[in-house]
C-alpha cells in the first residue's frame, strides 16, 4: 500500500487508474474498529479504496481541542493497511489548504441545529474539507459513520450540490462490549470517565426499548434516557433530542415515522456524541 502525503502525488496516482473504481473513507485519523469497519466495507463496494488522514482544524471552535485530538499516522497506515486500503493520502494543512485556496463550502440548512448550533463554523469546516478531498480523491462511493449522523446529512447534502455522481453509504455505528460508540474521543476519558460514559448507550438504549414497547411519545421518551442520564452527575448533557431521520427536524409530540434520536454531553472534559435509530415499522 501507497502512503501518499502530496496532492501533486494524489493527482498522479489518480490519474493511473482510471478504469477503476474507488471507495473513499476520510477520517481525522487515531483510527479504531469502527473505521476498520468502514475500510472493509469500502473494499467490498469498489477496486481501490482510498483512507485520507487530515486534522481539520477548520472545524475545531476550540483550537486546545484541535491540540488535543490523537495523532497516530504510523498505526494508522498499518491499520488502513490490513483492513483491506489501497492508498493512505495523509496530506498536510498547506497541502490542503494552499495560500490561494478560496473554495470554501457553506453547509446546508440542516446543519443549524444540534451540532452546528453547539459549535459554530463545525460543519462549514467540514464541508470545506470533505468537498476539497473529493476533488482531489475524485471517488464513485464514499463511506461515513452513522455514530456522526448530522454529518453524514450534512455531507450527503453537499454531494448533492457539487458532486452528484458521488454515492454516499452510511454504516452502523460500532460499539464497544459495553455500548459506548467507538470514537476516538474516547482514549482522552480517564478510566474512571470512561466507565462512567456507559450511562450515555444505557440510555439511549432504555429509550429505544421504550420505543419498541409501544411508547411513541416523544417527551416520555427522552424523559426515559433522562431519567438515566441524571444518575451521572459529571455528564453535562447539551441536547437529547428524537428528529426526523431524513430531515432531522425535531418531533413535537408523537414519533410518526422513522427517526433519530441525537444525543451530547461532556464527561471529564471530553465532548461525546452518539445517536440510536428508532424504526416504526421494525
């Protein structure tokens, strides 16, 4: 397998195997099973899969979080490697954003709320990266987390928009033995931190039990997980909320269709977020 660190290099390569298809897997890297999951169904959709590893300080509000986000290309190359990648483009900040860069990608509407709302600028960043690394990967498939869900909107709107001939697969979140999602987030909770985080799955597992029993209420809902949440007394929940899963618009009152159960909150200063899909016609 190829580590590729130039856009000059990329353009190269890409241009070598033009009668290939490609599945692309971009991540911020300190890569764990739930991006091995995503590499290894990648594989399974195209010729060639491409693992880009780029910290995106665009889309950090807090540049000590950007800091602090885990770096590991070696283990990362490896990792990418053995789960079945083809090409690691790890390119660096100038690499990504020249001087002249100016292609800068406003998100869509659906990226107001939740997320957006918690961390002003997050999702412009993203955009704005994601759409520079599909110009320069030019991939037929790109493979994202559910575990990110707003994101995968997000992106999927910007495709949309500006590349649509680009497929955009979801994948099921991964979960630790203990329910908490896979995220790499998590090597920064201390042990006793991270013992604590499983009261966010628990509850979000009660919630869809609760789902699945009858309940359609959506204030009976979240005040289940609430109930559950509250036990912890060093998790700060910033939302909890059941939307749409299309349109991730909030339920007033009853669940009528598919949705989406998004969650965040910080334990031992570290910001974790997770989801759980309710199916009405399960």
């Amino acid at each position: 397998m190829t580590l590729i660190h130039s856009t000059e290099q990329l353009a190269i390569w890409r241009s070598s195997i033009l009668d290939q298809t490609i599945a692309f897997v971009p991540t911020m890297g300190a890569l764990h099973e739930g991006h091995i999951a995503l590499i290894k169904r990648a594989a399974e959709q195209c010729d060639i899969v491409v693992v880009s590893v780029f910290v995106n300080a665009l889309q950090f509000g807090d540049s000590s979080d950007f800091d602090r986000y885990p770096r590991s290309i070696e283990s990362d190359h490896e990792l990418s490697s053995a789960a079945g990648a083809s090409i690691v483009f790890a390119p660096t900040t100038v690499e990504m954003f020249p001087p002249n860069f100016d292609n800068y990608v406003t998100p869509s509407p659906i990226a107001e709320q939740f997320e957006g709302a918690s961390r002003p600028g997050h999702f412009a960043g993203v955009v704005t990266v994601v759409n520079r690394l599909f110009d320069l990967v030019q991939p037929h498939t790109a493979i994202f987390g559910a575990k990110d869900y707003q994101q995968v909107a997000v992106i999927r709107d910007m495709a949309r928009a500006l590349h649509p001939s680009l497929r955009i697969l979801c994948s099921e979140t991964i979960r630790d033995s203990d329910g908490l999602a896979l995220s790499s987030r998590n090597s920064r909770l201390s042990p006793l931190a991270r013992a604590k985080a499983v009261v966010i799955p628990n509850a979000l597992f009660a919630l869809r039990s609760a789902f699945n029993a009858g309940q359609l209420d959506c204030a009976t809902l979240v005040q289940v997980a609430r109930n559950i949440l509250d036990t912890e007394q060093e998790l700060a929940v910033e939302y909890l909320v059941v939307v749409d899963s299309q349109t991730l618009k909030c339920h007033v009152d009853v669940v009528a269709k598919d949705s989406i159960v998004l969650f965040a909150g910080i334990i031992d200063g570290v910001r974790l977020i997770d989801n759980i899909e309710l199916k009405l016609f399960a």
